[in-house]
C-alpha cells in the first residue's frame, strides 16, 4: 500500500513518458510541441509536490504557529518555470507557422522529402 501513498510520482512519470514519446516519435510539429508541454508539465509537477511538509504551513511565524512549514522556494521556482514554458511554446508554434508557409506542410518527413530536392 506504501507504494499507492506515492501516486504523484507515478502520475509524474507517466506525464514524463508520454511527453517524451511525443517529442520523439511523432511527426507532426505541433504534436511535438504538445508533447514538450506535457513533458514540462510532469516536471512542474514534481517540484511542486516535493515542496510538499505534511502538517507544514506558509512560512508566516505567530504566535501560534505548528513550527512547521513549506518551502516556498519551489513553487516560485515553478512559476519562473511556467513562464519560461508558455514563451517556449509561443516561440516553437510560431516558428511552427513559418514552417508552413514556407514547405506548405508541418509533417517532419515531408519537410525534410522537399529540403533533399
């Protein structure tokens, strides 16, 4: 059952492999791109679920605080991380669209089929 408690790591890896399949296997651009997401997603994941404390709280010291708290530093190191993946991804679909106007075609075969004639 002890192997159960731990479903974020399982979910994590799965997000990961899935991600990385896309990114190698497919052909299609935007399928790589989509991939590439979901594989920055699974590590987001990861970082934020470690900063998890059982029983810890926000690190705001009272009077009556438990003594016990999360660190933030993961979470904000996610939300760098976020930013830095949504321009990624903004910048791969655009050059994603010129791609398109300039082979008329997204697919990595047929791109590379017209850059050997």
């Amino acid at each position: 059952m002890e192997l159960l408690g731990l479903y974020h790591y399982w979910v994590f890896a799965i997000l990961l492999m899935i991600g990385f399949y896309a990114v190698i296997a497919k052909l299609n651009l935007v399928k790589k791109l989509i991939g590439l997401s979901l594989f920055q997603s699974a590590v987001f994941l990861l970082y934020i679920t470690m900063g998890k404390v059982e029983l810890g709280t926000a690190p705001i010291f009272s009077d009556s605080g438990s003594g016990i708290f999360s660190n933030p530093l993961p979470q904000v190191l996610i939300l760098t991380a976020i930013v830095v993946g949504i321009s990624t991804t903004a910048l791969g679909l655009g050059i994603v669209v010129r791609i398109k106007e300039e082979y008329g075609s997204i697919e990595e075969d047929e791109i590379q089929e017209i850059d050997r004639r």
